[in-house]
C-alpha cells in the first residue's frame, strides 16, 4: 500500500504528529494496485484520435429478477391468481399505462421506452446477461465474452487519461454474481471496471487531505521520496515508477475524485434522487436502495467516463411480492426519474443512455406464499436518453404474461442497440481473442428499429 501524506493538521500533548493518508494501493480492479491496472493498459493502448466529447451509458441491473406483471405489463383482465393487487394508472403519453407505485415515471413516460416482451435469459441469477448479453455458460462468467463497458474501455479508451472509461459501482454480495459489475472476459484486467468501494472508497474519499494539497505536483512527488529510495531497492518495484507517477496523476487531476465526492453536489439535488443506503435492501443478498448511486452515476459520466454500472434492489420475491414492491418501486421510481430527468436538464439526454433491467421475469401465477417465482420466458427492460426514441412501448406478451407476443426482442438485441448508440457497428466491429482471432461482440447484430 502506497500512502501519501497530507498536511501537518495538528499537534497533540504526546507530541506526535496526526497526519492524514491518501492510500493510492487500495484503489482495487481484480486485485491489482492501480499503478499495476495501468501497466496492463499500456500494453493495450487506447486507439488514437480520441474526442473529449463523447457517449456513454449507464446500466442499472435490478439483481433478482424484476417482476414483469407488476411494473410495466399488468394484465388487469387476467384471473386473480395471475394479475395480482396492483392497479395500472394512466401515462403522459395516451395509451400507456404502467403500475401504480411508479407515479413520477407515468408523468415522464414521454422519456422513456419500456420493452414488454423481452426474451433470451436463462434461469440464472447473476448479472452477467444484463452488463455483457451473455449468460453465464461453459467458459464461465459471461461465457467469458466482455461486457459492454470492457468492450468500450478496448474500442474507445478513456476520455480523459485521469479518468477510468469503465466504472462498476455494484456491491459486493454473497452470491457473487450479483455483484459482477461487468467482467472483462476475454479482453484481461486492462479492460475490467475501476471500483471505488470498499477501501478503495475511502481512500478517494481524500481521508482530510486537501485538493489543494494533491493539484501540488511537486509536493506529492516529494512526499513519496521515501517510498522511491525503498523501492529501487525491492525488485518487484523495480521499472513500476513510471505507473505510480501514472496513478498519481489520476488522483492529482481531481476529476475522478470530484466526480465521486457527493458531498460536492447541491443538498436539493441529493434530496432529489433519495439518497438511500449502501445497505442490501430488506437485508437481503441483493442490490442496495441506494439512490445516491444514480447521482453518482451521472457525475461520473459527466467526468469523463463511458460506461457505469450499478444494482439495486432485491427483486427476487418469492414471497411478500405485493408487500415489498410497492416500497421498492417507489425508491426505484424516484432514482431513475430523477436521473433522467437530470440528464435532460443538463442537455445530457442525446449523448447518455440509461438501461434499467434483470435478468428474468417472474412467473405468472402467484405463489401460494404470495409470491412469483423464476420465469425467464418473458421479461422487461426500461429505456431512456441516447439520443434514442422515447414515449413508446416495444412488444407485448400474451394474455397472461406468460410468453411474447407482439415483437420479441432478445437481450442482444437491446444490447446491438446500446453499442450502435455509443458509436460501436456490432455489425462490423471484432476484438481480437487472446489467440488473435476477431471475435464478434454479439450473436445478434440488429439494432432494435423502433428505438433507432
């Protein structure tokens, strides 16, 4: 662990100094130190020819499996066993309804597109589908294909070199995957989520030590002089100087660290969002309820990176369906709207797109415990920003919600959209496997038309 000191704060009767610490070795991607996860990159260079500006997007994975029938698809008509005790209330845009505990998202409905008849998952709970298009399968995790945002980190780099092009926000959880927060697979640690949690948090979290203090170049070097005579005498360290000075100067351009700090961000705007817990929601092993998480989100987009992942919720109601929803669905309604909403206001709406799903639906018929269970048949997903076409609903499903009907879409093919959105021809565009040989992003290739 790497440690720079802050300045000389005060002077206690024991005569030691209290100083406080910017840990930089803790700042952990797949286990490796950041100067270490700058090395890999180096050996896979961003493509020249980079824009300042540029897209990005930002997946909310609803880990569990969101209900279908109780969000965006009620089926009012369909036996009591099957459409359950929520009502459908009216939309801005005439002929859409949606369920009832999601009162702001019906009044901003003319921002978003909801996809009824969405298909393709297996029964799996893992995030993996819903960040890469690939379930979990014989290579392991995402079949070991990339997920969205390492393909971006590989085709596009960073924006800004200060700034990670791919941050995962996701909690970490006993069942692991629902804390992937977009592996990298084939493409190796250079192209895997820069994850500010845990330690890693804190430490950019600044510990007391002053962003004045970090834009000194000279003084950080300086305090690290220490470090440097130890270091030419530990082989391991030898020839990594030139990444620590690398990491350095993604902590001391303030960028990723102002765009993590909330504290910075108008109390209103907070309020806004929700705020919320970094704890699982209902303490459960899922997702949090924390709002402040789709703030960050767009602060972090906003900084300069292109792709920001997060969960939220715990959406796997077994039992107590009708009871826990309406709870949830209220902080999930508050977060994304204001978000949406945030990114319109800040004329945001054409370069960022929002995805919000899971990875299944739940079964038509209520359980005797009053509850839904697995069913990867049919599922949802929400749609916003990109420069994308909002205001509609893509598909149906039958009579009970039970399979599509009207115009199935797979999850790749939500996911040919987003790239095609964030600039990327899945049509065209390869990576070159670890044996060298190009590889497709996806299997299916055409972008959704109605949202294009």
């Amino acid at each position: 662990m790497l440690s720079i000191r802050g300045q000389n704060l005060d002077t206690h009767c024991d005569r030691h100094s209290r100083r406080h610490f910017l840990k930089i070795g803790g700042l952990a991607l797949g286990g490796l130190s950041l100067p270490q996860i700058l090395q890999a990159e180096a050996a896979s260079p961003a493509p020249a020819g980079k824009k300042l500006s540029h897209k990005a997007i930002i997946m909310i994975y609803l880990s569990g499996g969101p209900s279908h029938q109780d969000m965006y698809d009620l089926k009012v008509n369909a036996p009591k066993e099957i459409r359950g005790s929520f009502q459908p209330i009216a939309t801005n845009v005439p002929g859409i309804e949606i369920c009832e505990h999601m009162p702001r998202l019906a009044q901003m409905m003319d921002k978003f597109t909801i996809i009824r008849s969405l298909y393709g998952g297996p029964d799996q709970h893992a995030s993996d589908l819903c960040l890469s298009g690939y379930p979990i399968g014989p290579k392991g995790r995402q079949d070991n294909h990339p997920s969205l945002g390492s393909v971006v980190a590989k085709l596009h780099g960073p924006v800004d070199q200060a700034v990670p092009p791919f941050v995962g926000l996701t909690i970490k959880t006993r069942h692991a995957p629902y804390s992937n927060p977009g592996l990298p697979g084939f493409l190796g640690e250079a192209c895997a989520p820069f994850q500010p949690d845990g330690e890693g948090m804190a430490n950019m979290k600044l510990q007391g030590v002053t962003l004045d203090h970090l834009r000194d170049r000279q003084a950080l070097l300086a305090s690290v002089d220490s470090f440097r005579r130890q270091a030419d005498n530990i082989p391991t360290y030898q020839g990594l100087d030139s990444y620590t000075r690398k990491a350095f100067d993604v902590l001391t351009s303030s960028r990723l660290v102002e765009a993590l700090d909330l504290d910075r961000e108008d109390p209103r705007v907070r309020d806004r969002y929700g705020r919320g817990s970094e704890s699982p929601a209902f303490g459960e092993d899922a997702g949090p309820h924390w709002m402040d998480q789709f703030l960050m989100a767009r602060r972090l987009v906003e900084a300069g990176v292109r792709c920001v992942t997060l969960s939220f919720g715990s959406w796997d109601r077994h039992g107590g369906n009708f009871e826990r929803l309406p709870e949830q669905l209220g902080k999930l309604d508050l977060a994304v709207t204001a978000l949406v909403d945030d990114l319109h206001s800040r004329g945001l709406d054409q370069d960022v797109s929002v995805i919000a799903w899971g990875e299944f639906g739940r079964t038509p018929r209520i359980n005797p415990g009053g509850g839904r269970d697995h069913w990867p048949q049919a599922s949802c997903a929400l749609l916003a920003g990109g420069g994308m076409k909002m205001g509609q609903v893509i598909g149906s499903t039958n009579r009970l919600g039970e399979v599509p009907h009207e115009r199935p879409i797979h999850y790749q093919d939500v996911f040919a959209t987003l790239y095609r959105q964030l600039g990327i021809d899945v049509g065209t565009a390869t990576i070159p496997d670890p044996n060298g040989r190009p590889q497709y992003l996806l299997d299916r290739r055409e972008p959704i038309r109605e949202l294009v």
